[in-house]
C-alpha cells in the first residue's frame, strides 16, 4: 500500500471512531474570572504620606494606586474598581477645591461606580451637586432617598454591568446622617433601613435583572463593637440573601483578607474593608465555572 493511501484510510477510521463525539466531549469550557477592585474612605488625600509621618511614611497616594490599578488590568481583562464613600474631606485639597480635583482624579482612574458616604455631604447636597460634571462615573445609593433634592434621578439605587458574559449588580447602602451630618447639608434626603431596603434590592438584583453576581457598596460600617445592635456589615450579611460581596467603609477597618459570614440561606458572603486614606487596595477575583462561583481575596499595600 503506497503511504498516501495508508495515510487517508487510516485519517478516515480514526474519523469513524471519533465521529459519534462532539469537540466539547474532550474540552470544558474555561472558567470566566471576574475581578473587583476597590476603596473607601479615602477621604482626599491625594499625595503620599510624607517620610516622617509617624504611622504611614511614604504610604498611599493617587499616582501609585493609580500605577496598581494599570498593572492589574493590563494582567485581568474584566475589571471593576468601586469606591465605598467619604471621598470627601479630610486634607486642604478639599477645603480649597471642594471635590473637583477628587473627581477628575477618580475619572482619570476610570473608576466604575462609587456610593456616598456622610462626609461626602460636608458641602452641602448644592457642593456635591456641583462637582459632578467632574465625575465620569456613577453613584448608587437604595436608601437614601433624594426625590426632593437636587439628585433626585441622578443618585439610582443600583447599576448593573456586564463583563464576559456576567452580569453584575452594585447598589449602595449609607449610613443614618442624623447625627453624623448637619441637617441642612443633607436637606430633605430620607433615610430608610439598610437591611430592609438590601432584602427588596437584591431580590430585584436577582430576579428581575438575572444578575449572576450582586455586589453591596456599603458604608454603614463594618462592626461596632460597643453597640452590637446597631446596622452594620456583618448583621447586613447575616439577614439578607443574594449579596455575594459587601465593599465596606466609614469605619477605617483593615482588614487583612476578606471576612466571611454566612446568609440567611448559609451561603456565604464576602466582606472586605480596605482601611482609609488611600493606604491600601482591596482586589477580590471571582471565578466562574460549571454553574458554582469561587473567589480569592487580597488586600495590597499602596
């Protein structure tokens, strides 16, 4: 038999065996890795910490978060970075520009989608209004309702995004300003109850939107250890179902790897918390494969 033809007819039984199977018989389909970046509290401190400050030398700042946040993406094509709140005041950046320059760095960032935290009220609902035309980017907030001030319809409660497939809902949640906030800077913004809002939120997150990964940008806190009864992340975790990852703020907790607590059904939910002033980046990657999720957690020092 001349090779050629040895070639062909045994190319044309090998076909016959395998003929009775398709590709994916031998193939899985990849898992698709979705990857969270995020802050809060970062409350304008735009440059490092100088060499002689006594707790954080030469820690943080925007350029080099910023320098972080490119490294990541150029390694991870699905990428989300979110902001947890209080944005706002804290150095003379703010007193003198009143937010723009936080905006126009955020957007520089391209930040996704933020929330509002208390102090992002120290100017006033008029303040905050004024700097948006510098923020290329959402905020959502569910409980806090606007609908008699100047955000109304511009603050939603949610945003959904899309990334390879996935779909992903971020809504906010804040904490009660009464008490925290001059009430003429927030005027006629009601606040409800976080963990009632969040159980009607992510079941439209859920149900309606069909989201496969829902995502709470949280700045009620993370624990208050002097007054257990009081909202925070772990009891929002604890009460409601569907929230797969709470972003937290407002109480400057480092947390070293992310916290997990467990739902109303025992499933678990992702907690993570980056401490403040820009000193660290939050990353959670989720994993998605067969149907089931799974996620890795780090915190990094900027």
């Amino acid at each position: 038999m001349k090779r050629r033809d040895f070639i062909q007819k045994t190319a044309a039984g090998s076909a016959l065996v395998l003929g009775g199977l398709s590709l994916s018989s031998f193939t899985t389909e990849p898992a698709k890795k979705i990857t969270i970046l995020h802050t809060n509290d970062v409350h304008s401190h735009i440059d490092p910490f100088p060499a002689d400050d006594p707790r954080n030398p030469n820690m943080g700042g925007v350029a080099r978060r910023a320098t972080l946040i490119e490294s990541i993406r150029q390694e991870n094509e699905n990428v989300l970075l979110l902001d947890a709140g209080d944005i706002f005041q804290g150095t003379p950046y703010f007193n003198y520009y009143g937010g723009e320059l936080e905006f126009k760095l955020m957007s520089m960032l391209k930040y996704d989608l933020a929330t509002l935290g208390n102090h992002d009220f120290d100017n006033g609902i008029d303040g905050f209004y004024a700097q948006l035309p510098h923020a290329q980017f959402d905020f959502v907030s569910a409980n806090y309702d606007f609908k008699n001030t100047l955000l109304d319809g511009i603050v939603k409660p949610y945003k959904v995004f899309v990334k390879n497939g996935i779909k992903i809902g971020v809504f906010g949640l804040g904490i009660e300003l009464a008490g925290l906030v001059d009430q003429r800077l927030y005027k006629e913004t009601v606040y409800n109850d976080p963990v009632e809002v969040a159980k009607n939120i992510t079941k439209t997150l859920k149900q309606e939107e069909k989201c496969d990964l829902v995502i709470c940008l949280s700045h009620i806190g993370f624990a208050y250890r002097n007054n257990p009864d009081k909202v925070c992340d772990i009891t929002l975790a604890q009460k409601t179902r569907h929230i797969d990852l709470i972003i937290g703020g407002h109480t400057h907790t480092f947390l070293s790897k992310p916290h997990i607590e467990k739902n109303l059904d025992g499933e678990e939910v992702v907690i993570n918390q980056v401490g403040c002033y820009g000193l660290n980046l939050g990353q959670i990657d989720f994993y998605f494969e067969n149907g089931s999720k799974t996620f890795n957690g780090r915190t990094i020092v900027v």
